[in-house]
C-alpha cells in the first residue's frame, strides 16, 4: 500500500471514529433519559403544576415547568429576531458588510457567541437592578434575548452572505432599491436559513440554565404576568436532582426527559422547516 493511500484509510477510519462518537454521545444521553425518566413520565405529571410539596416527595408535575420555558423560549426568540433582522440588513454589502463597522460588527457578535451564558444572566440582572425589576419572566426574557441574538445574527449573516449577487444587480437593474431588495429579495431567498437559525436558537434558550437562574427565578405557579418568577425545565431539574428523596431526584430525569423531547421537536421542526421553504430559492 502506498503512502497515499494509507494516508487516505487513516483519514476515514477518523472520520468514521468522530461519527461514531457523536452518534454514540446522543445515544447515550438519550438512552440514559429515557430509561431513567420514562417510569415516572405519565401524563398526569405532564398536566399537574408541581405543588408545595413536590419537593418533599409528595406527587406534583412539571407543567409549570413546561410553560415557563416555552414562555421564556418564545420570547427569548422573538426578542432575538427582532434585534437581529436589522443587523443582518446592515451586514450585507449593499450596507456596511465591507467597511470597519460590519467587520467590527462581525468580530463582536463572534465574541459574544463564546461569552458564557452565567455571563449574560449576571449582566442581564444588573439590567434589571438599573430598571428595578425583580426576577420574573420578562428578566429571563431580557437574559435569553441576549444569549440567543449572536447565535442567530451569525447564523442570519452567513445564510444572507449566500445570495447570488447576480440575483441582486438584476434587480437594480429594474429600479429596485436597496430597501426592495433586502426585504424582497434577500430575506426572501434566506427564509429557510432564517428560520433554521431561528428554530435552533429556540432549542438553546430553552435550554439554558444559567442565564435564567438570576434573572427568571422560580415560582410553583404557572405563568402569569411578566413581573412574576416563572419555572423553567432546566432549573426544575437542577433542583429536583438536589433533593434528597429519591421520588424528587426520579422526577429530574423525566423532567430532563421533557426538555430533551422539546429540543428533539424543534430540531425536527427546522429541518422540515428549511426543507419546505427552500423551494423558494434560487439556486
């Protein structure tokens, strides 16, 4: 065997290795969950708030946990979207994707990417500290926002970066403007991307623990107000999994049960979303 060829067999036998080991991560922890949460995972649970004495043992579910994280989830998203179109706008070249503002711009959102969220959710409740909000549902809001909007501004950004040019000086050249054709044209042709990202952002914030543990609190109740502490999935589970009952500590893992089919979900609902949608674009 040649040297390039036994270099090409080392090169796929690791690839195959890195699959193997991703498949068998999600495997894993899939399996784990489900094994250890499905006994307890009824539906009564699914519809029952926890309780005061959900903590001591006693029967209690997790819908308050559910709601408060698709609450914080949703609005999380929304705040996100709504930060991010107009900075993926400013970033095409048709802008300032070429000057020292859009690379800045760039290298900032590439930074805040690799803060850690404990970081957002510290910074997120000092903001409200400043504004003298306590911790309730709109913070977690704010904290999430924060968490997901480089995630989905970059994510935005390189899908946006992939229209054809041509698609854009096409029309120019029928009298368009530069307004026309980043709504019309642009997000139109980056719609699939723009709600892959958008979906995948959802399964983070949903997810997250720490930006909301400052800043979104905890509350028994289901969601009411934005004023108020609100539950959410990854606290519930860090809390029931301190508990010393067994019962408690059996109920974090058909909690995490739950957060994992929601992301599950999501993930699904991007794929299919991306694959619909991209018969609208140009290829």
């Amino acid at each position: 065997m040649s040297a390039r060829r036994l270099e090409e067999a080392v090169v796929k036998l690791l690839m195959v290795a890195a699959g193997l080991i991703v498949a068998g991560s999600v495997i894993g922890v899939v399996g784990v969950m489900l094994v250890k949460g499905l006994p307890v995972f009824t539906p009564r649970m699914l519809v029952q708030a926890s309780g005061g004495g959900s903590s001591l043992g006693q029967e209690g579910g997790i819908l308050n946990a559910i709601l408060g994280s698709l609450c914080l989830g949703f609005g999380g998203t929304l705040g996100a979207i709504l930060l991010a179109l107009p900075i993926v706008s400013a970033l095409q070249r048709d802008y300032a994707g070429r000057t020292f503002f859009g690379r800045f711009t760039r290298l900032a959102l590439d930074v805040l990417w690799g803060i850690p969220s404990i970081v957002y959710g510290a910074f997120g409740f000092i903001i409200m500290l400043y504004l003298g909000i306590r911790a309730s549902l709109l913070g977690g809001i704010i904290a999430l926002t924060l968490v997901e909007l480089p995630i989905m501004a970059r994510g935005m950004d390189e899908v946006a970066r992939l229209v054809p040019v041509e698609l854009k000086e096409a029309s120019y050249a029928l009298g368009s403007t530069r307004l026309e054709v980043t709504l019309k044209v642009t997000w139109r042709q980056c719609l699939p991307g723009f709600v892959t990202a958008g979906l995948l952002a959802f399964g983070r914030g949903i997810g997250d623990a720490a930006s909301v543990l400052f800043t979104a609190g905890y509350s028994e109740y289901l969601p009411r107000s934005l004023v108020r502490p609100v539950a959410s999935l990854p606290i519930a589970v860090y809390q029931q999994y301190l508990s010393p009952f067994p019962e408690v500590q059996q109920r974090a893992y058909a909690s995490a049960a739950a957060l994992l089919l929601i992301v599950l979900v999501v993930s699904i609902l991007s794929r299919l979303s991306a694959a619909r949608f991209s018969r609208y674009v140009v290829r």
